[in-house]
C-alpha cells in the first residue's frame, strides 16, 4: 500500500490497529498552539484564580455565621454581604477577561489550520481526491476545525481550571472537617472508573458521528453540483430517501451519544449528591452533639456545593474532549499523508538560471520532444494481478510535432496524457521532455513547459478572464484576445461584462461548447513549450470545429503536441497517428497510412459497428512490428 492510501476502515468508525490515545492525539495541536501559549497560559490562570474566588465565599460566610449573626451584629453581616458582592463581581470580571484572551489567538490558530490544510490539499496527488470523497474533506476543514477551535477555547482550560478547583476545594473541606471531607472523598474511586469506561466508548461513537457528518456532506455537494441530472432524470426522490437514510444513521449515532452522555451525567450528579446528603446528616449530628461550629458546617456545604459544578462539567468536558480527539485524528489523516515529491533545484547564478518554459537540451537534438520510453502505468489501488492500463508505451513526438492518440474506449488514451504533467506517477519507464526526465523537473516548471486540456472543462467561480489566464501567470495584455481567439470564443463579447463576466460555479452559465472552448484558449493563453489536449473539440459542431481547427493550427505549429483525438477532424490537425489499444502502442503513421495498414484505425475511424478482419500480413525479412519502430523514431 501507498503512502496516499488510507483503507476504507479510517474513515469510518472502525479504527485498524491500536487507536491512540486521546491524549496523545491532541498533543498534535501544539505546534498549532505554541506561537499563542502564553496567551493561554494567562487565561488558564485568570480562570483558576476566578474559580477559586468562589471557594473564598464559603469562609467569608463562616465568618458572618459564627460572628456577626451570632453576635446580632448587623454592621457585620452588611460588611460579609459586601464581601461576597466584591467577590462575585471579581470573579465575573476575570471569566469575562479570560474569554477576551482567548478568542482572537483561538481564531488564529483555526485560520492557520485550514490554511495549512487547503494548501496540502493542493499538493496531493490526484490519486488521493479520485478515493477521498469530497464531503470528507469538507467536513475536516470545517466542522471538525471548530470542533477543535471549541476545545481550546473552553475544556482545554477548564479541564485544568476544575482539576485546581477540584484540588483546592478538597484541601479546604479537609481543614474545615477532615471526617466530613472523607465522606465526599469516597465516591472519587468509582468516579474515575466510570469516566474511564465512558472515555472509551464515547470516542469510537463521536468518531462514527462525524465520518457520517463527511459522508452527510458528500451527498448534500453532489446533489448541488449535479442537480440538472436530478431534475432530468427526475430522481429528487431517490436522492431524498438516499439523503434521509444517511441522516437517519446520524441521527440513530448522535441518539447514542446522548445516551452515554447522559448516562454520565447521571452518575456524576447522583453519586456526588448522595455524599453532600450523608456529610449534611453527619454535620448536623456533629453541630448538635457541640463538636461542629453552625459556621463551619455551613462554609463547609457551602464549600461543597461551589464544587458541584466543576466536579459535573467532568462529564461534558471529558465529551468535547473526546469529540476533538477524533477531530484531530482526521485532520492529521489527511496532513499525514505524503505530498508529491520534488526534486531539488539545482542552484545556479542568476545570469545563467534558465528562463521559466525552457529548458536546457537541444530541442533539435535526437532527444527533443516528447518521449515516452517503456512507460507502464497501474493505479495505486488496483489489484496486484490485474492488467496494467499501460504496458510498455514507447513513442517519440519530435520537437514541434504534432501526433494524434487514437484508440478505443479504455485503452489507455487519456492515462498516458495524465502522466505528461504527472497528474500521475509513471509505475515504470520514463518521461522525458527535449531530453530531460519529467521526475527531475521540479512540478511548478514542469507545468509551465506542459499546458492542458482536459476533455471534461471545469471552469472555476471567477471572471472569464481569470480563468483564461490561470494557464498564463505573467502574461501580457495580448494574451487573453489572442488565447479567445485561437479557441473562436467570440460569443465572450456578448456576455454582459465581456471577459469581466462572473460565469458562476463549475461555469454552468454557460454551455458545454462554451466551456470548453474556455478550457482550450486557457491551454493556449502561455504558449506552452509542450501541448496535451484530451479530445478538445468534442462538444463543438461542425462549422465551430472547422473555425477552431483553423485557428488552431498556427498554435500547434510553435508547439510539441500530443492530441487525443476520436474523429478524422481532429485527427488531420496532427503530423502522424498513434494508435493505442489495450494499453500499448499498436502503430504509429500518418492517417493514411494507418488507414491502409490497421484495421482497427479505419474501424475507428469509420465509426462501423463492428471492426473489419485485420489483414494477413505479408510476408517481410522485418519482423512485423519494425515498420511501427522505425515511424516511432
């Protein structure tokens, strides 16, 4: 398996292997966290020092019981009163200083996550998007983000902040009454063990919830991006019970977190409850018998109550805990998995670094070209024994030559076109450009020797101009007319701003024709060393494809390219054929040549039904594949 394979099992509630623990996964935030540490540092101990103002209370109403109030002193209980008053409003205002700490460092670090995270989605490798589903992704740059930004905003600190009060408070009661304090010391032992029990299940639940949430969301963007097919076809209703079946499992999976949440809650209210009641009976006993002062049993209750809180948020915290551990995890499954690799750039003096799109072979030389030299290609997650799509490709496009890839279906046409600007790994061989292997170009200049077109456009939530010159950094102001007018995408002036003209999400304003007429002046808007069109012209008719033909004939004569092509149009705009069928290079020629010589081509191109007998081949001294060589070089 691959590095950019990730088994089915890791997204989904089942884990592979031993799952890490939680905290160990959430200590991979830190670098995240450590540039504003101080910053949360100091409102960690703001809300410490907050929280144990309200264990001051108790004392001061020791004070105010076994003073003021005994002694029917009322200028005593007024001051006792404006005591807790000064307390209360300190402690308010400290919380309230603790969340103005927190709130701009916290957004930070959510921004710089998701920028990290888009920017590595960037530089993976296609193989990775063609297996992750998109709502996956979308859900770990999103939900599971504020999920953690929520993590560090509130249990990150109070987990820290009760465990001090907790502390604190306990060492106060045993002062107070070390008999009483025993008896709230008792339910500690099975509290641990619950929360131990509840930390294991909740997190394989919360983990379940949102790869549902991911999956939820994968289907909510197809039914977006693909809703002209829906209403088409008429099938709203299968994509609505389709989308209520997947929220009926969410909701079946949040049911069962409320439940263990709930379950929690229970324990960790009742038990704590049942100790305050016993110590109440034992200290009121202890008043009544003399040994216990009516203050001290009262800071002491008092004492105990202020813990309440803090001892019942155990549950709550140990839940966004366990929520943003799983959050975690499926961040870093997507940042752990390797970007494409590049290679070093050899450092030169600047008056000799070649110029970005050229490079340094002879493009004249016997190397020159395109050449593709025993290349065999079989996708990452196919099975060992299965035929490769590419099996031992061999063919050579000459220095401003243009060849035609033709074959049918599956062949292997529009894979081979993929490894030129290494959308894909070659599995064997070589690609070399004018001589100089694809693998030791870095991808940033690699892809601006080799412009693309795919045969399905996408077009991006921009001008049409910006997504003409997305193929074109740094062009001039001529670049766009010129690009439009290769392409023949006059209808551009008609749009109401022209180029300036938004053409909305995937370019869905527009027609097919239209996009992909976009999608070839992008392609040809740098003037590419090297040309790759997958089947550029198939949404056009007859009389656009004559113009764009016509137009784009003076491009490819300053260019190295190589054209999937499947009908005789396409195919007269290149020097020579190839024909690949079953994954490897069959012949090699001119169209007619290939017409005369391969009953494949001419079925191909004919468009018959069924493909004529091939030829028995005449008798030669040559073996029968040294005529397809010798046209290859």
């Amino acid at each position: 398996m691959t590095e950019t394979d990730t088994p089915a099992e890791d997204r989904s509630g089942e884990r592979p292997g031993e799952r890490s623990s939680s905290v160990r996964s959430l200590l991979r935030l830190w670098p995240y966290v450590r540039p504003v540490r101080r910053r949360l540092a100091t409102a960690a101990v703001v809300a410490i020092v907050a929280s144990c103002l309200g264990l001051v209370m108790p004392l001061v109403l020791k004070w105010m019981v076994d003073g003021p109030v005994k002694d029917r002193d009322p200028g005593g209980v007024w001051l006792g009163a404006l005591a807790l008053l000064a307390l209360g409003v300190a402690e308010a205002l400290l919380f309230g200083l603790r969340r103005w700490l927190v709130a701009r460092p916290l957004a930070g670090v959510e921004a710089a996550m998701r920028a990290d995270l888009y920017r590595h989605l960037q530089r993976l490798p296609v193989a990775f998007h063609d297996r992750w589903p998109s709502g996956q992704l979308l859900s770990r740059g999103t939900t599971d983000l504020m999920l953690l930004r929520m993590f560090l905003a509130f249990p990150l600190t109070f987990l820290l902040v009760n465990a001090t009060t907790i502390l604190v408070g306990f060492v106060i009661l045993l002062l107070q009454d070390w008999s009483l304090g025993l008896v709230l010391l008792v339910p500690v032992v099975p509290l641990v063990i619950v929360c131990s029990l509840f930390e294991t299940r909740y997190s394989l639940v919360a983990r379940k919830a949102q790869d549902q949430v991911g999956d939820l969301t994968t289907v909510v963007e197809e039914s977006v991006l693909g809703i002209r097919i829906i209403k088409g076809f008429g099938r709203h209703r299968s994509q609505a019970l389709a989308f209520r079946e997947l929220a009926r499992r969410l909701r079946a999976t949040e049911l069962g977190k409320a439940r263990l949440l709930a379950g929690i809650w229970a324990v960790i209210m009742t038990v704590p409850e049942l100790a305050i009641g016993a110590a109440l009976v034992l200290g009121t006993i202890q008043v009544a018998d003399g040994g216990l002062s009516a203050g001290t049993l009262v800071a002491f209750l008092s004492t105990a109550l202020a813990l309440r809180w803090p001892v019942e948020s155990i549950g709550f915290l140990l839940a966004m805990s366990q929520e943003s551990a799983t959050a975690t995890d499926r961040y870093f499954e997507v940042m752990d998995v390797r970007e494409e690799t590049e290679p070093e750039e050899p450092e030169t003096p600047a008056e000799q670094e070649p110029a970005a799109g050229v490079l340094a072979a002879d493009p004249g030389g016997p190397g020159g070209g395109l050449r593709f030299e025993g290349v065999s290609f079989r996708y990452p997650d196919a099975a060992a024994d299965s035929a490769p799509v590419l099996d031992r490709v061999d063919l050579h496009i000459r220095s401003g030559e243009t060849m035609a890839l033709v074959g049918a279906t599956g062949s292997g046409k529009t894979t081979l076109t993929a490894l030129v600007p290494r959308l894909h790994e070659a599995t064997a061989g070589r690609i070399t450009l004018d001589g100089q292997d694809i693998t030791e170009l870095p991808r940033r200049r690699l892809r601006e020797l080799v412009s693309v077109a795919f045969e399905e456009p996408t077009l991006f939530s921009a001008t049409v101009g910006e997504n003409v010159l997305m193929g074109a950094a740094g062009a001039g102001p001529d670049a766009l007319p010129r690009a439009l007018d290769v392409a023949q995408a006059d209808f551009v002036e008609a749009l109401p701003h022209g180029a300036r003209t938004e053409v909305g999400e995937q370019g869905h304003s527009l027609s097919g024709g239209q996009r992909q007429r976009l999608a070839l002046a992008r392609a040809v808007a740098g003037r590419p060393r090297f040309l790759v069109l997958d089947d550029p012209l198939s949404a056009l008719d007859v009389h656009t494809e004559a113009r764009v033909e016509a137009a784009l004939r003076r491009v490819l004569r300053e260019t190295t390219a190589l054209v999937v092509a499947h009908r005789p149009s396409t195919v007269l705009l290149a020097d020579r054929v190839a024909l690949i069928s079953g994954g490897r290079i069959a012949a090699v020629g001119t169209h007619q040549e290939l017409l005369r010589s391969s009953a494949e081509y001419a079925w191909l191109m004919s468009g018959a039904s069924e493909p004529a007998p091939e030829p028995a081949p005449e008798p030669a001294s040559e073996p029968a594949s040294e005529p397809v060589e010798e046209s290859v070089r």
